[in-house]
C-alpha cells in the first residue's frame, strides 16, 4: 500500500482523545451521567429504571459510578432538586 499513511494505535487514540479531552470511555461515561441527571430531575423514573435504560445490570453499578462522578448518590442528587 504505497502512498497511505497510517498512524500506530496508540497515536490514533491519543488523537482522537486530544480533540474532546478525554477518552472514549470517559466520555461514554460523562454523556450517560448527563442523561441520567436529566432524567433524575425531570422524570418520575426510578433509578434502577434509569440504570436499565443504558444497559446496566445492577442498578446499584450505576449507582456507584453516579456517586463517583457527581459526589452524590442518584436519590440525594434528585432529592436537591425537590
């Protein structure tokens, strides 16, 4: 293949992680969390609703990493909104 350049791997991912800042599994994460405070306070869903709804199993796995990225669990973060 002359003429084409490709980049090794690991240059392809710290490029494509340069442009958002972060990589795609932490920016998977940040828009999930973002999606699911929208509907922690705009919606009657339960949480393991919303856990159900991108995929995890357990509701308390989300729950955990909701606490981890925001510093509240799901119900204290709808709770400050009430």
């Amino acid at each position: 293949m002359h003429g084409v350049y490709r980049l090794p791997r690991p240059a392809k991912r710290k490029n494509s992680s340069s442009l958002i800042g972060q990589n795609a599994r932490q920016y998977i994460r940040s828009k999930l969390i973002e999606k699911a405070r929208e509907k922690l306070i705009g919606t009657d869903l339960t949480v393991a609703e919303i856990a159900y709804e991108p995929g995890f199993e357990h509701p308390q796995s989300f729950s955990k990493m909701f606490r981890l990225r925001t510093g509240l669990s799901p119900l204290e973060f709808r709770g400050s909104f009430e």
